[in-house]
C-alpha cells in the first residue's frame, strides 16, 4: 500500500477547537515517490527505511483503532526514498497510509482520511499534507480542514518534479510560533489568491519562491540553488523543510540534475 510524498509550495495556518476544522490553505502537488507499507508479525515496533523509530502521528492511528480491536501483534513497516522532517510530507504519508490500511484489515467504514488528519494535527507535523496526499496531484486547499474543499489542477505530462534534500526541519517550532505564524498567513494569503486566478504550475512555482522569499523562511544554500535553476520551469523550497524542489520540462531536466549533487527526480502523481 502506498502514498505519495507532498510538495507544499506554500500555506496558510488556521487554528479551530475542533481538530478536524485546524488546518491550512494553500498549494502543492503529490509526486510518484512517497510511502510504501507493510505489516508482519511481530511486537508492535514501528520501522522506517530498516530503522526502529518513533512517529507520533502513527502512534496516534494505532490509538485509534486499537479501540477497534487491532492488536499489536505486527510490527508496521515503511519504506521511502525521502527521510523524515524534510518538508516532503512522509509523516502525513505514513498516517494515511497505515489509517487506510488498517481501516480495511478490520472492516471499518471509518473515514481514515480524518483519522490520519487528526493526528497529524494532534502532533503538531502537519496541517494540510493528509488532504493534499488523499486527493493526490496539484492540489489546491480552499479552505482548511474537514469538509475537504479543494480546486484539482490537471497538468501535463512534461513536467518533472526534481528533488534535493538538504536537511532536517522541525514543522512543529514554526506551526506554533504566533510570530511565523502571522508571516506565514500575510503572505499565504496573497500566494492564494493570486493562483486561483491563474491556476497553473508556472505560477504555482513562483508563488512558491515568493512565499519562501518573502517569509524568509528560504534556507540560504537553497536560495542559492534556486537563482542557479532559473532557466527551468522554476524552483523553491518545499514547506515547511530543507528541501529543494524544482519544475522542469524535459528539454532542461539534464541540466538542472546536473546542478545537484543529489538529485531525485519525479512526476506529479495522481
């Protein structure tokens, strides 16, 4: 069972009383690389990439469904080509995919989606990445939270998604921070309202460095980077994280890989 990483371009953040009414708005696209699952007998241990770890977003899900009788007698195994906490969404992918998973191993009619957003929400590792990852491709969030509102954009098949990874960010330090967060909201906003007038990934990707600029949330190598890529497509900083991503056609794809040191390249994933 999969699901897909997330490339958050840029957001805004909406805090409510009701869990399922916290979230964001904003943009970003879903790639073809994200989360596999597996579960195996075992003692309840939870591995990432072969290593024992502690996700507190799944934590969260197996809470839940234990009430419905899940046992812990698997050990709940992922695996990705992206780490955790680099902006690329694999918390939100590791909740929704065991919530889906586990909602169908023991019959449930339960809404999965609003499982695996309430505990993302819950440990304070996302707001909008769940919604995004469930509708999958270039997704629009109109509104934060349940009732999904969201606009599809349907993009070509020439456009790749290139990926750099250059560290660890904690979401969490930001999301809870009135300070970001009113810098974040001011310029989300505006980022909104000037996409949904032309909805394309052109201008997705240069709002997308804007917000990044603008927040100066934009880490300084990846600042760097981005003006070295501007012969392609465009290029940003995936939120909240230390990760570059780029746009490209094909016509540019070799040149802009030949930039990075360590470069994953996708395609939009529907």
């Amino acid at each position: 069972m999969f699901a897909p990483g997330h490339i958050t371009g840029f957001f805004t953040i909406y805090k409510h009383s009701d869990k399922l009414k916290t979230g964001s708005t904003g943009a970003g696209i879903t790639v073809d690389n994200g989360v596999s699952l597996e579960l195996k007998e075992g003692r309840g241990n939870v591995f990432y990439n072969n290593e024992r770890v502690d996700i507190c977003a799944v934590e969260k899900v197996v809470e839940h469904y234990k009430k419905f009788g899940y046992n812990e007698n698997y050990d709940i195994i992922f695996s990705s080509n992206f780490p955790l906490g680099s902006g690329l969404g694999m918390s939100g992918a590791c909740a929704l995919v065991l919530a889906k998973k586990l909602n169908e191993m023991l019959n449930l009619n339960d809404n999965y989606v609003e499982i695996a957003h309430i505990s993302e929400v819950e440990c304070g590792t996302g707001l909008g990445d769940v919604i995004a990852q469930y509708v999958k491709g270039f997704v629009i969030r109109k509104a934060p939270g349940f009732p999904i509102d969201v606009e599809k954009i349907v993009v070509g098949d020439d456009y790749y998604v290139i990926i750099e990874i250059f560290g660890k960010k904690e979401t969490k330090e930001i999301i809870t921070n009135e300070k970001w967060i009113k810098k974040i909201n001011e310029f989300g906003n505006k980022c909104l309202n000037e996409l949904l007038k032309n909805p394309t990934l052109e201008n997705f990707v240069r709002l997308s460095y804007e917000f990044a600029v603008n927040t100066e949330l934009i880490d300084d190598r990846i600042l760097d980077v981005c003006n070295d890529l501007k012969f392609t497509v465009g290029a940003s900083q995936s939120m909240l994280g230390n990760t570059l991503f780029c746009i490209s056609k094909k016509e540019t794809l070799e040149d802009a890989i030949s930039i990075l040191k360590s470069p994953i390249v996708c395609k939009v994933y529907y």
